[in-house]
C-alpha cells in the first residue's frame, strides 16, 4: 500500500504542470484597453493559438475572449 501511495504521489508531482492554469494578465493581453481580447492580441502572447482554439474559446461567439473565456485557455508556451 505504501508503494501505490509513493507512486501516486510521485505521478501527482510530475504532472501538475500539465494542469497549470492560464496566469496570464487580462489587462496585458487587452492591448488596445476595450475590454476584450482579439485573435491578434491572443497570438501576441499564444504564438501557437490557431483559430479554431481561438474559436473554442469563445463561448458567446463574439469574435473576441472576454476575461472569462481567456482564462479558458491553457497557459502560454514559454
């Protein structure tokens, strides 16, 4: 038993990065300020953002990620 909790607890460790949440700034991604975040200021710092993520994103089908759907996004590749 000791060992399948050593284990798990090994396994929980190298994979919590995989399930790191987006801590990027609202406001820094926002660069034009009007409350919302395009495509172009999405792959500004998502330089590997297609689209079709973008559009996933997008829960309202606005055309642009409120503070809300960003934060749906995975943390940006460094």
């Amino acid at each position: 038993m000791k060992k399948i909790l050593i284990s798990v607890a090994a396994l929980a460790l190298a994979t919590s990065g995989a399930f790191a949440q987006n801590t990027v700034d609202f406001a820094t991604v926002d660069t034009d300020g009007n409350g919302t975040v395009s495509l172009a200021e999405a792959q500004a710092v998502w330089k590997d953002l297609t689209e079709d993520a973008f559009k996933a994103a997008d829960a309202d089908g606005s055309g642009e990620l409120s503070a809300e759907e960003l934060a749906t996004l995975p943390a940006p590749a460094q």
